[in-house]
C-alpha cells in the first residue's frame, strides 16, 4: 500500500516526532511505500488566501498546494500524526486541510450544495495518531473536533468505503515514563498490522 504520511509539530525531539518516527517503522516492517509531508519542516503556509479560494485550475496552485495534491492522488492511505490542541488538529494542520483539500483539490461546494464530491479515489485508509494533554473525558466533552475533520469531513472526500482507525494517548500532561514508551510500541504495533 502506498501511504502518505502528514506530520505536523513544531518541535523535532516532541513525543509525536517519536510517533511519527513509530508510524513511519511500522509502516515499514509491513512492506508499505510512504512518502512523509512535514509541515513545519517544509515551511507550510496555512493561510487560505482569497484568491486561491476562487482558483478554478489547478494550473494556478501554489507549488506547495501542488505538492500535496500530487502526494493524495499517489496514496492509498493517509495517515495525520499531530498533537491535539484546543480539541482540534493545529492551526498548520487545519490550514493544510483547508488549503489542499479546498483550494487544491478542487472542492467547490457552490455547485452542489451540501454534498462534498469525492476529491481523492484511490484512498482507501484513514489513519489519526495523535496525543492529548488531557483525559479522555474532557476530549468527549468538548465534542472531539479534530476527529471529526478527519473522519466525516475528510474521509467524505474520499469515498464512503474508506477504513478509519484512531491512535490517541490521552492525558499526556501528567503520563510517565512507562506510559509514553508503552503507547509508542502500541502506535507501531498498529501500523506493523495496516
């Protein structure tokens, strides 16, 4: 399978660079193809301009819009490594969803009103590896946003068959050690078997 990993934090020695490093192993281990889109590694811009929202050819992207629009139509399975921020993916993550996902691949939800049309065929998996500082209860509380912007929202994109699988450490603020290390080896586990 070719998998297309999107990795988004800031800082390269943070527990979700550990993750992505897991993902990418494991992925690995079990034959997969990946290639790795790093946001902040590659000087992303999140901002959705005017102009771009109104772009009608592809041909008037932004190369980096390009970029990530030639990556999604390469993939079979998209996997999001971030961390969860204010119950949602980070403000790069978001605008890389906004931007590509609008913008670059063409949504225009003017010409059918309450229907995403499938943007990306070939994807047939949908992967979240993602940490929370806070419990698990506090997440469900506030509505779990981020996963939804990944599993309605960017899954409708891709076709209603399209498998999704969730990896989360919740409560990261105040785990050890022992726990950390045991939620890596979970997250590598999980893509040995993707």
């Amino acid at each position: 399978m070719r998998a297309l990993v999107v990795y988004c934090h800031p800082n390269p020695d943070s527990l979700v660079a550990a993750a992505r490093d897991r993902v990418l192993a494991g992925l690995a281990a079990a034959g997969h193809e990946t290639r790795l889109l790093d946001l902040y590694a590659e000087g992303f811009t999140p901002e959705l301009t005017a102009e771009e929202r109104d772009a009608a050819r592809e041909s008037e992207l932004a190369p980096e819009l390009r970029r990530s629009v030639e990556h999604l139509r390469w993939a079979e399975a998209l996997v999001l490594v971030y961390p969860t921020w204010w119950s949602g993916q980070p403000a790069m993550l978001k605008g890389w969803i906004d931007r590509v996902w609008g913008a670059g691949l063409g949504s225009d939800m003017r010409r059918a009103p309450g229907f995403a049309s499938r943007l990306v065929t070939g994807i047939r998996r949908i992967a979240i590896v993602t940490t929370h500082g806070s419990p698990k209860w506090t997440n469900a509380l506030e509505g779990e946003a981020g996963k939804r912007t990944a599993f309605r929202s960017v899954r409708v994109a891709c076709g209603r068959r399209v498998r999704t699988s969730w990896t989360a450490i919740y409560g990261l603020d105040r785990a050890d050690e022992a726990k950390r290390i045991a939620w890596l080896d979970r997250v590598e586990e999980r893509f040995r078997g993707f």
